[in-house]
C-alpha cells in the first residue's frame, strides 16, 4: 500500500545530533532533503495498532505477527518516507551546474524553521540556561512510502490499516503541539512485470552468462565483520551469498538449480557510467602524498623513493594505460533503542549505528552457467523485480531494484604460462588438517589440482591479504562461524612449471567457479590478468546525472530555494552599493522615500504619485543633488535595473516573472536605504564624538 504522510503543524523528526546553536536538528539526505525514517513510523504505528486492538478487544498476538518481535518476523516491509516527487527533486538539485551553486543548508532552509523553547520558574521568569532551539518542519510537506503488506491475512491488513488511521502525531515534542498529522492510505496491487528484454542465448557456446543491474531505491546495509559493538559497517559491493538468497526467493521455482551449483551467482560491483569496477588488485600501489596519482606494481614502488600504498576500500576499471577508480557513497545513521515507549527516549548506552550505501548507487553482477540451464530459467526471470536485501531489511533498509539485461558469452582471459591472479571476492582454502588458512603453498596447491600440472606462485611479485567471513542463518537468527579467508584484491603472480592440456578451458573454468571452498556461495571468485607489472595513469571519473525536463513541482521548489539565494544576494549588493555612494540625504526623506517604495504592491504608481506631490520642494532638489529617484524616467529606468544585472550575472536561463524581478527590486531599494539610514547615523554619532 501506498501511505502518504502531512504535517499539519510543525514538526520535529529528531536526528538526534545537535550543530551549533541547534538542540535538536531533523534527519534530511546529503542534498539536505528532509525524510521520515521508516523505523520512526513502525514504532509509533506498532503502538497505534495495540490502540486498535484494545478498543476491537483483540490479543496483541495479532500486532507481533504484523510487527514481529525479537524472535519473529514481521510480515510487512516499510519503506522511508520522502517529500513527494523525491527523485526528481534530488536530479533537479543534483543537476543545477549554475554558480553560485545550492548549499545543502539552503535546502534545508527552505523545508525548515528554527523554534525557541526555555523552562518557566514558579515566579514566571526564564530558568537560567534553559533556552532551546529546535528544527522543525514546515506544516503542509508530503511525504510518501510505500508498505508490502501482500502477507496479511484479511485480519491484520484491517488492523494496520486502522493503525494509520489512528496515527495523529508523530516526532519529538508530541504532547507540545508538534507533530500534527494527516494520513492518506492508497491500496495497491501487486505488479506482475512481464519481460520485453530479448533474452536470446549466443550459439556456439558451452557457457553463458545472464547480467544484470541492481540499482538501491532506498540504503543498504550489507555488514561485515568490521565495526564496533555498536555499530555495524557495510560492505561496498553486493556479495554473492546475499544476492542468492534474494533470487532464490524471487524466483523459488530455480532453488535447486542456485543450490546445486547449476546456476552460479557473481557478486555485484559497482557500476559506473558503463564502466564496470572490480576490487583493486592490492600488487598495484599509489603515492600517497598525491591524491589522483598513478599506480605502478608494488616491486617497483619499493624502488622508488616516497610512501607507496595500495587503494584501500577502491574499485578500479582499467583500459590499456589508465585506470578509473571509484567507491560507492555511504551515510551513517544512528538509532536508538526505547525501552519504555511511555518515557519517550532511549536509555543511556542504547545507541547504535549503521553504515549503509546511499540510495541511487548502481552496481553489476552475473547468472552464470551452462547453455541448457540458462535458456531453461530465463522462462521464469522477468525483465525486472524489486527486491529486499541485508541487514534491517524489513523497515528503512535493503530495497533495491534488479533489472535483468540480454545473456551474453563469456570473455576469458587469453594469459599463458606466466598470469597474475587477482581475488575478486574473498576465498576460503583448508589445509590438511581442515583449518582455514590463508597460505602461498595451501593456494598453490588448490591451483595444481585445478591446473593439473606443476605451478611456481612467485611470492616477492605477489601481495596476500587476509579477512574474516562469516554469514547470518535465517531460521536460527544467529550467525555462522567466522572464517579465515583471502581478501578480495589480493594478487598471485604465478609461472607454469609443466605444460597444461586446455589451458584456455581451465582459464575459463577457473574465472567461472572460482576456486577454494564454498565456491557456489560466490567465495573465491577470480580474474586473470596476462600483465599487472605496467604503469597506469589515473583518470577522473564523473557519475552521470540523467536529468529531463522538470515539471512544475520540481522547478517550483528549484525557483524557491534560489529566489531566497537571490534575495541575499541583491541585498549584498545593496548594501555594498550604499557604502560606495554614500548619499547625504536627510534620514526622514530616506524614510518617506522607503514607505513609499513598500506601498509599491504590483506597479510604481505610489511612486509615481509621491514624485508629483514633492515636484518643486526641498525634497525633490536633495533626490536631484543624490542623483536618486528624482524623475520617472529615471524610475521606470533604474528601479529593476540592479535586480536585472544580478540574475545576468549568475542565471543564464529567465527563471522569474516580472512580478518576481519586481518585488525582488523592491528588497534591493528598500534594503539599500535603510543601509544609507544606518551610515548617516553612525556619521552622525561620530561626529559627536
């Protein structure tokens, strides 16, 4: 169902961080777009339906079986909740290339206001250090999410629906006057996506592989093993043991095939501007006194003098000389748990943190297998599917869109006998003992099996790096034991000692299944390089923004956020005007002259008018001698003519009526004399001093 949520009254949804002089600030994305978390709305909606079931004198087990509970899974699915016509508004934003350009606290500034708050003694007086300031929300904002409630029953549906019926208030300072909301559910079916992708698979070809791109519509949190006790960090691709088990439910019908090994899943790496990005091979090393440096092999960085690294936390694309490197965008969000719903606020110690991938990232992955096994399960994959993956993914985290695209044939590497390996996702070898161990000689003995023949892995041109892995059971809601494994990037250069029948056929098998242990769970995955040992020159990569034509929403709240830019920009100039000019005309002229100007509501005739009554007085000579507002045509002239020079100045496209470019000139004249008022007061002042 699709949920729309209105403020009607202020409202504060607590980030709870404090900046500068605010107390309290709102949660808003990296443009500074305000947005509900889903988590805010699931517990105030679980306390709605508890409501709900009082009055209808129903058990709560019915709540928990919509909500879940610590040892049970929720039924439904919460998106966040983002201002209408999110997307297009954050392109609109992110596309505006004009200067100056819009600071995220302007965005802010348009959506928000600041509110004071102080305690009252019993004598009516102001307790001392009691002030506070308090983001909130402008009333009439809409924000919208959707809900997957396609698993209630009849029954539960009926009581959450009544639940968001229910729900009046929500945010901090609820039982102040904050908070007031109005709530629109809009029922949905669900869409049954039928594929227009011509799925044809090659001919001539014993394996194929299946692409497609995942896109996140809301964060993600894939975690890994690092972090803290409180706080959870997020891989930066998708791994394989975490697309499975989505596909496997998206398309039950392939289980046995992903299960068996029939249909082998890659991880999914970034993907940018049709430029796919693998881990960067950790042989290859950077100044790290240079920022966009080039990258040389790690024997020849010994050589030189300076601190050489490798690419920590990069993805790379390489073309013959020059390589691109890139890292997903992530965002910390902090949480908190409420004990007591009727205190309000979390315990001390009960703050937690998740490190998620931004929304909008793309990444790139592959179905891999044989011919016969791809051509059967493209008749149950759609062209598209939406689908929920990693940590939280029942509420605010882990919706992300798959979009399959044509099957193609597999590019192999064309190496000989002498290769570098580089680990593309981290792999999991045993010695003999059964212990998992990250060793040249356990790998190398891994890779003569493989190979079938004698191999020499040359330690001193190679770098590798260990990890940990470990995965989450479902049903037992527990982890798995952590393992020892190769990190991904790690580098092998390895010599063939003996000749290898088919060597190209067990390239191929090799970059297909991987090698090591748990390979069908995506662990070990590998790509050969016939040459790492060159210079690569550093080259600057730019996302694309797909931006089209915006609608009248979206440029409503463009022009609004620049008209305030402009209106600071034209009193600047006002302001400076002033200082340099430097008029002498008497200061209650200067007032007359401004409550004229204000009186001026679509035209200049007040104006005109004023001019006419004064025609021929002392006042009219002191605008002649400042050369200032002293005929109509000088009026009509120079009224919008600073205005106008401002938005050439800084906007090329015309974005403002006649009306706007009036009542903004009307800003600039009155600004500029009370700026005239204030320097002949401090003359003044001076001068008696």
């Amino acid at each position: 169902m699709k949920v729309t949520i209105k403020t009607k009254s202020y409202t504060i949804i607590g980030s709870g961080e404090a900046k500068s002089i605010i107390d309290s600030d709102i949660i808003f994305d990296s443009l500074g777009i305000p947005y509900i978390p889903s988590r805010r709305i699931k517990g105030l909606l679980r306390k709605s339906a508890q409501e709900i079931c009082d009055i209808m004198g129903k058990d709560y087990s019915i709540v928990d079986n919509i909500f879940g509970t610590g040892e049970q899974e929720g039924k439904i699915c919460f998106d966040n909740f983002y201002i209408k016509n999110y997307e297009k508004i954050k392109k609109a934003l992110e596309s505006y290339k004009e200067k100056p350009p819009i600071s995220k606290e302007e965005v802010v500034e348009y959506f928000t206001e600041l509110r004071k708050r102080t305690s009252i003694d019993e004598n009516g007086i102001a307790k001392e250090g009691s002030l506070r300031v308090y983001r909130v929300l402008k009333p009439e904002i809409e924000f919208e999410g959707e809900v997957d409630t396609y698993e209630l029953t009849n029954e539960e549906r009926e009581i959450l629906i009544y639940a968001f019926k229910n729900l009046r208030r929500i945010g901090m300072q609820r039982n102040r006057g904050y908070g007031k909301v109005e709530i629109r559910i809009e029922q949905q079916e669900k869409k049954e996506t039928k594929s227009s992708v011509d799925f044809k698979v090659p001919a001539h070809t014993e394996f194929v592989r299946l692409p497609f791109i995942l896109e996140t519509l809301s964060p993600v949190v894939i975690a890994s093993h690092a972090g803290g006790v409180n706080s959870i960090e997020t891989y930066k691709y998708i791994p394989s043991t975490t697309l499975r088990g989505a596909f496997i439910k998206a398309f039950n019908t392939l289980t046995e095939k992903f299960i068996n090994g029939e249909l082998i899943i890659t991880p999914a790496y970034p993907y940018v501007n049709e430029k796919e990005f693998y881990p960067a091979p950790l042989i290859l090393q950077k100044d790290v006194y240079k920022e966009e440096g080039d990258l040389i092999s790690l024997h020849e960085a010994k050589e030189r003098e300076g601190k050489y690294k490798h690419l920590k936390d990069k993805f790379v694309y390489f073309t013959e000389s020059d390589y691109f490197s890139y890292s997903p965008n992530t965002i910390t969000y902090f949480h908190s748990t409420v004990k007591n719903p009727l205190k309000g606020h979390s315990e001390e110690g009960d703050i937690f943190n998740y490190e998620a991938i931004e929304i909008g990232e793309t990444f790139k992955g592959y179905i891999i297998g044989k011919k016969e096994a791809i051509e059967e399960s493209l008749k149950f994959v759609s062209e598209e599917i939406d689908v929920r993956i990693g940590r939280s993914k029942k509420v605010q985290y882990g919706k992300v869109k798959v979009k399959f695209l044509a099957c193609e044939s597999l590019q192999c590497s064309t190496a000989t006998k002498e290769f570098y390996i580089v680990f593309q996702s981290p792999a999991i070898f045993y010695n003999e003992l059964g212990l998992c161990v990250v060793s040249h000689e356990v790998i190398k003995k891994y890779l003569e099996d493989f190979l079938e023949c004698k191999v020499e892995i040359k330690e001193n041109y190679s770098v590798l790096a260990s990890t940990y892995v470990e995965g989450f059971v479902n049903e037992w809601k527990c982890k798995n034991n952590r393992e020892l494994a190769v990190k991904e990037g790690s580098t092998l250069y390895v010599k063939l000692e003996t000749d290898s029948k088919n060597l190209h056929k067990k390239f191929e098998l090799l970059e297909i299944y991987g090698i090591g242990e748990r390979t069908i769970h995506g662990f070990g995955r590998v790509k050969i390089f016939e040459d790492l040992d060159k210079k690569y020159r550093y080259q600057k990569i730019e996302k694309r923004k797909v931006f089209g034509k915006t609608n009248n929403e979206e440029l409503k709240i463009l022009k609004s956020i620049l008209y305030r830019k402009l209106e600071r920009i034209i009193k600047n100039e006002a302001i400076k005007k002033a200082k340099e000019q430097r008029n002498s005309i008497p200061k209650t002229l200067l007032q007359r002259l401004k409550e004229v100007i204000q009186k001026c509501a679509q035209d200049l005739t007040p104006l005109h008018e004023w001019l006419n009554q004064i025609m021929g007085k002392r006042a009219h000579e002191n605008l002649q001698k400042a050369n200032l507002f002293y005929s109509k045509e000088w009026i009509n002239k120079h009224f919008t003519s600073e205005t106008e020079k401002v938005l050439k100045k800084y906007y090329k496209e015309k974005l403002y009526n006649k009306e706007e470019i009036f009542n903004l000139s009307k800003n600039y004249w009155i600004t500029y004399l009370d700026a005239l008022r204030t320097l002949l007061k401090k003359e003044k002042e001076n001068e008696q001093v």
